[in-house]
C-alpha cells in the first residue's frame, strides 16, 4: 500500500504542476487503501487549485521575498537582516574587501575539521574577535566552526552546545536560516562525528547528562528503517551532487511511518518525534524534487507551479521545526546530545537548504573557481 500512495502522489503531483497538500495524502495513507489515497490525492489538488489565489501566503512566499531583506531601507535593528547583506551587518574588519556573501561560500566548502582549512580558520578567527554580533547568523556559524579547535574535549563540547550555543536559544526560525544561506545545519552535523555520539554512552558523559531513553515509538521496525536509511544515506553519498533525489528516496519510508500502527501518531506526547520530523523534512525534499523533473520537461507550466510548491515547503520544515524544538524542550533532550542525535536531523536540515538554493537560485553559494580566486587573494 505504501509504494502505491507515494507512486500515486509523485504522479500527481507531477502531471498537474499544482499544489498538492502533501502532509494530508500521508496521513491518508494509513487509513485509506490504494486505490482510496489516489483518488483523494486528486481530490486534494482539485480543492487546491480552487482555493489558490491572492492572499496573504502569496504575497509572503512571492519569489522577490526573503527574509530580513530590507531592499533600499536602513534599520538599526540588524536582526531583520538575516542574510547579512544591509549596512548594519556588514564586516566592519574583514580582510581585502570580503564580505558576508564570500564568507558564506568559504563555510559551505570547508572541511570537517576547520584545522584543515587555514584560511577559512583565520577569517572566523578574526570575525570572532574584531567584528560586533549584528549579523546574528554568521557570528553564530563562525563560532560554531572554530568548535573543534576551542573545545576538543568532547565534554566541554557538548557543554558549550548545549549552554552558550545552543542554537534553538537564537530567534530564527529554520525556514529562514535556510534562505540565509548560512550553513549553520551542516557545521553541526560535522561536529556530530562518531567519536561525539559515542562519549554520550561513557561513564564520563553520566557525570554531565541524564542518559536518554527513546520512546518505544522510535524503536518500532518502521522508524528504525527510516533512520537506518537516513544514516546510510548519509555515510555513502558525501557529496551534494549525489543527494539531488534523496527526498524520493526517503520517501516510501517516510510514508511507512505514518502509515505504521506500530508508531503512534507521530509527533505527539506517546510518538516518536524525531522520526516525524525526519519523515517531513524527506516530503518537503521530494516535493522540491518532484517539481524540478516535472519543470524540465513541462518549463512553460514552471512559473505558475512554484508557489504551491514553496507554501508547501514553508509549511513543512515548519512543522519538523516544532517537532525538533518540542522533542528537545518536552522530553529534556540537551542541545549538545540533539547534535549527536542518531536520527542525523541536521544532515537533512543542510540537504533542503542546498535543495532551496537550487530551487530559489540564490547568490549565496559562489562557483568554486570564484571563491577559489577569493582564498588565493587572502
């Protein structure tokens, strides 16, 4: 049943170009057979295209916006300037002229262990100790890269993640952090190393940290499978040009989840929600996916299409964002573990930020011969 629905979703989603309420054909799936789910998928985009038009979602998802872009205004208040690029953020000390926008493409490029990269090293190095705070996001990036150099002791690590930066304390949502371009998800993803995940089972991590159970829910055959698939995902394809139909590929297990009467409700008190978070960030990826193969071929339907598209994907890793903060807040989850989490939810965080920049084709991302021109100037 479960590789008819999504085969039924993906299809219509796919022949119609519209917006499809990807959120109600999963829960549909575990109480509605197949041939059921597919005519309620084509119901659900029947209802859509009637109901789009104007409103205030269009006007906040117009393809012009961003967040925190404040076009030719000035504002004292840098957090409205998330992405950095306004007056009042800018680098105030950076070295030959560099900005927010070459920082950025210098991180999404950086190795594992910043020790690795010396100039990248000296550039954060720097923003840490002469640049002011007004550009919330990067100085939170750079200080979080600078980790393993300042705090090898996986201890002390843990420690400062989960106190002094703990990103959750930070008011942005992950939406936002996406467009900004800053890659906060990835660098705590490389500090998610086996090593780290592993000292939360030492003696020495009893001292600091309540060891954590998981919810029966997330030890059901239908979660495991997901997260397995994930952390294999994650261990076989490095590279980002490998990941471009990882969402399809998380998919069947995504619905298998919901599907699943082993997981009870995923995301509420008795659920397990890391594995609902991971299951809707891996449909906002495929319905991303699913709309560039459906564009390449049908480019004249393209332009119409991406605003359902970007409402879903809003209303998507919103929803994973509220079952990542809850599953942190409701259950005692410190911030240092959430990093080291098996569930690898912020591998995936980084994979729909790179599938957003495809999708909305932001400057933030330079070609490597232009940021490698850049290094060489330093």
């Amino acid at each position: 049943m479960q590789l008819l629905a999504a085969t039924c979703w993906l299809a219509a989603c796919q022949s119609r170009l519209s917006h499809c309420s990807v959120t109600a054909v999963i829960l549909a799936a575990a109480a509605e057979g197949g041939l059921r789910l597919c005519a309620r998928a084509e119901e659900l985009l029947e209802d859509d295209d009637l109901q789009h038009g104007e409103d205030d979602w269009s006007r906040l998802t117009a393809e012009d916006w961003r967040p925190g872009d404040m076009g030719n205004s000035r504002t004292s208040v840098p957090m409205k300037d998330l992405e950095c690029e306004g007056e009042a953020a800018a680098l105030q000390h950076s070295p030959v002229g560099i900005t927010w926008v070459d920082v950025k493409a210098l991180m999404h490029m950086r190795p594992r262990n910043i020790a690795e990269d010396r100039d990248l090293f000296a550039i954060a190095a720097q923003i840490q100790r002469d640049e002011s705070d007004n550009c919330v996001l990067g100085i939170a990036c750079t200080s979080a890269v600078l980790l393993p150099i300042t705090m090898p002791r996986f201890r002390n690590l843990a420690r400062v993640l989960t106190n002094d930066q703990n990103f959750l304390f930070l008011n942005v949502t992950f939406y936002d952090t996406m467009r900004s371009g800053f890659p906060i998800f990835g660098i705590l993803d490389d500090l998610a190393t086996e090593e780290y995940r592993s000292w939360f089972g030492t003696a020495e991590s009893r001292q600091f940290f309540e060891p954590h159970v998981e919810k029966p829910a997330c030890r059901a055959p239908a979660a495991q499978a997901l997260r397995l698939q994930v952390e294999r995902l994650r261990q076989e394809r490095p590279r980002e040009d490998d990941l471009v139909d990882l969402g399809q590929e998380l998919l069947l297990q995504a619905v298998d989840v919901y599907a699943s009467s082993e997981v009870d409700v995923p995301g509420s008190a008795a659920g397990c929600r890391p594995a609902a978070a991971v299951s809707v960030l891996a449909v906002a990826l495929s319905r991303l996916q699913a709309y560039s193969s459906a564009a390449a071929s049908r480019s004249s339907e393209a332009g119409a299409a991406r605003y359902p598209v970007l409402r879903d994907v809003i209303e998507l890793v919103a929803r994973s964002e509220e079952l990542i903060r809850d599953y942190c807040w409701d259950e005692g989850i410190p911030f240092g573990m959430l990093v080291a989490t098996p569930w690898n939810l912020w591998w995936l965080l980084q994979q729909m930020q790179f599938a957003l920049q495809r999708f909305l084709g932001h400057s933030w991302k330079l070609p490597s011969d232009e940021v490698q021109r850049g290094k060489a100037e330093l």
